[in-house]
C-alpha cells in the first residue's frame, strides 16, 4: 500500500521520518478515499507503484537539491512520480522546456530530447510534488486530500538534516509549502526563490534565475560536489 498505517512501499531511508505521518488517522482516510475514487472508474496518476518514485530514487540521506512541484502532471503517460519529469516518449511539458532553456543559458546544458529527470534524482535532487496524485484532466483535484501532511514531513527532514543542501522554490505554491517548515530560510541551507518557468509566468524571473549554476556554486563550496544537471 502507498498511503495506509503501514510503512510498506516507503523506502527504509524515509521511514523514520514518515512513519508516524503514515500510521496517522488523515493518511488511513486518504488511502480509503483514493480506493473509492479508482474503484468509481476515476483515472488516477500516475499508476499505483510510482506515486512514492521521487522517495525511492533519492534517499533522504543522498538529498541536495530539492525541487517542489505542485501536483503530477493530469494527462495519460505523463506522470511518473517525479516533479516537472515525464517517461520517455512522452513531448516535453512547457514548464519543462522553459527550465531546459533556463539550463542551456546558465550551465550551457543542451537540452537532451527527452523529459526524464530520473539522472537528477538519482544525483540527490528530490522532485517533489505537493500532492502525489491527480485526476486525470483534473489538475489540482487531489490537493488537500491528505498528502500534504506525507510531503510536509518530507520537506521538514531534509530541512533537518546537518549536511546544507538546496531548496528551488519556482512559484508561490512552493514557496508557500517551503514557508510551513520553520526555520528553514534562516538556516544552514540554501532557499532560492523565482516565478514559476510555466509559459505564464517564465518571463516574469524564472528565465535568467541562474538558479542551477548557483545551487552547484553552493554544493561545491560546502563539500557536498555538483549537479551533472
């Protein structure tokens, strides 16, 4: 099960921070309600099996980077478990194309055709969404369903950790998530702000953020090495 009063599915470098999160009366109710959406017909991503993939591809003690995302994308095959990624095959989401663009004129990064972020996140960059998952063409229709309280404590262990990492907060929505951890803009840690790089909003500040090239300046000059972004 990947939300329920078990630890089943949470991968063992989570679980202490997570455990009594998952065992709590909201997360039961959350399960509950996610079974009778699927079993109403309602198509739900991404599949069972990858809404806990961000977790399982980047350990918490491996975290140096986090990325939030707001929810999974809400169209069929593009959601996989991971913030702003999609399989490959799959056309490239917009807001992706605008961070890829952000890559090539601030780390000359080509963009590499595909829109799979799975080499970030095996690097230690958590791609994590607000809400784990989504209606189909219903975006935003699993926010305040429960998953919150698993991703908040998600964010507040990274926060906690001794080792400074990098949080990159593209939006008002992250930036409001990342406000509920206390301490962390005052902390040992890196907190980079910009709008969010979907056509809406790219120009406002996202484009030319330099976010990437300052997130690895920040590793670097604390022992913790660089993105291969």
């Amino acid at each position: 099960m990947e939300v329920s009063g078990s630890l089943q599915g949470v991968p063992p470098s989570w679980q202490p921070a997570l455990g009594a999160v998952l065992d709590s009366p909201q997360l039961r109710q959350l399960g509950g309600w996610l079974k009778a959406e699927e079993a109403a017909g309602k198509r739900i991503y991404p599949p069972r099996g990858s809404r806990l993939r961000a977790l399982e591809l980047t350990p918490l003690d491996s975290v140096r980077v986090v990325i939030l995302g707001q929810d999974p994308y809400h169209g069929p095959g593009q959601a996989h478990g991971l913030s702003f990624s999609v399989p490959e095959g799959v056309k490239v989401p917009p807001s992706l194309v605008n961070i890829y663009k952000e890559l090539a004129t601030d780390c000359g990064v080509t963009a590499p055709g595909h829109g799979n972020l799975e080499h970030w996140a095996r690097q230690g960059v958590l791609l994590l969404n607000n809400a784990l998952t989504v209606e189909e063409a219903q975006a935003g229709s699993h926010q305040n369903k429960g998953w919150e309280a698993i991703t908040d404590a998600a964010v507040a262990a990274v926060a906690a950790k001794a080792e400074p990492c990098v949080f990159l907060l593209w939006g008002s929505h992250a930036q409001k998530k990342a406000m509920r951890v206390p301490g962390l803009a005052s902390s040992h840690h890196m907190v980079l702000t910009a709008p969010h790089p979907s056509p809406l909003s790219a120009h406002r500040g996202f484009l030319g953020c330099r976010h990437f090239s300052k997130a690895n300046a920040f590793l670097a000059a604390h022992g913790r090495g660089t993105i291969d972004w």
